[in-house]
C-alpha cells in the first residue's frame, strides 16, 4: 500500500531536486527513499527501478527545459531567437545541471516519443532556427552543429571546465557571434555519404 502522501509526481520532483544536488550519476532510489524517510521498497510502488527514476526525471526536466526556451524565444527572429534560446539553453544547464543532464539521455522510443517536453525541445529547436532560412537537409544538420555547441560549452562549465581567466560571458557571445555568422553562411550543397 503506498505511504500517504508519497505520490509519483512527489518522487520524480525529489528525483530531479537531488539530481541537481548530487548528480544525475549519484541519484538513486535509495538516495530518494532517504529523502521521504521511507524504506526503498516504500518507493518502489511508484518507480520500478532507478533507469525507471532516471527516465521520470528526463521527461520531467524536458518540459521544464522547453518552457524555459519557448518564454525566451517567443516573438523573436533570427540573431534574437538564437541569443535568447542560448541564453535559455545556458542557464537551464546552470541552474539544473542533474536534470539538464537527463534531457541529453538517449530514452527508450515508447518513452522518448510521448514526453512532450522532448517532443517540444525538437520543435522549439526547429523554428528557432526559421530565422535563418535553411531547408532540408540543410536545416537538420544546423540543429545539430547549434545542439552541439550548446551542449559542449555548457557541459564543461557546469564542471568547471574552463581554466582560462578569460570571462565566460565573454566568450559565450563570441560563440553565439560565430554561430549566427556559420548559420548566415550555411554551406548550400550537401557531400553525399559514402
């Protein structure tokens, strides 16, 4: 019988705060149960196991990700929805690093294909980058050269990465310089794979 008061949305909102305490590599059912101050086999009417934990705390933190990109994208075009979007992107990273982390999870396709959040992500990334006019396939593989700078910057700063005295701000907008010149710039012919 559950514990009154310990529901599934409970757990997986304790899940993604200590994600963000401990790391996404450190969270576990046990980890939780201690939380509640309950037994893990207490959790375990509302979480199957700790990838099913993980997995709660990806679709969880992927709606709160895509809220926080569409708010700052909205209204904005261009150069201004790719300033806004990464800025969103940078510090959602920041201030949630355990649950940034579990949106970059690869999920399995019957729960990646119904979370919204994840749903949302793609569309969001996708008509941020309108702006730019790029088409197919031109248009999938910027998505994935501005995912992956993104993602690379704000992976090292979250760890701490970045010896240089060099401000961080500083070089971020020179990032965001130089990916809005790649994107203006859009190689047009496409290599055929081999």
């Amino acid at each position: 019988m559950p514990r009154q008061g310990l529901t599934s949305e409970r757990v997986s909102a304790a899940a993604a705060d200590l994600a963000d305490a401990v790391g996404l590599a450190r969270l576990t059912v046990a980890a939780v149960a201690r939380h509640f101050g309950v037994s893990d086999a207490a959790l375990y009417v509302h979480v199957r196991s700790r990838d099913a934990l993980i997995e709660h705390v990806a679709v969880r933190a992927a709606a709160g990700f895509a809220d926080e990109l569409a708010i700052a994208v909205a209204g904005r075009s261009g150069r201004h929805a790719l300033e806004a979007f990464a800025d969103a992107w940078r510090a959602f990273a920041l201030a949630h690093p355990g649950q940034y982390a579990a949106t970059q999870l690869p999920l399995p396709p019957e729960i990646g294909t119904s979370s919204v959040g994840h749903l949302r992500l793609i569309e969001l990334s996708y008509a941020m980058l309108r702006g730019y006019g790029l088409d197919e396939p031109a248009l999938t593989d910027a998505i994935r050269f501005v995912r992956s700078t993104l993602h690379g910057f704000t992976s090292i700063e979250t760890v701490d990465g970045f010896g240089h005295p060099r401000p961080l701000d500083a070089s971020w907008h020179s990032l965001l310089d130089a990916v809005h010149t790649t994107l203006n710039n859009w190689p047009t012919g496409t290599r055929e794979q081999k």
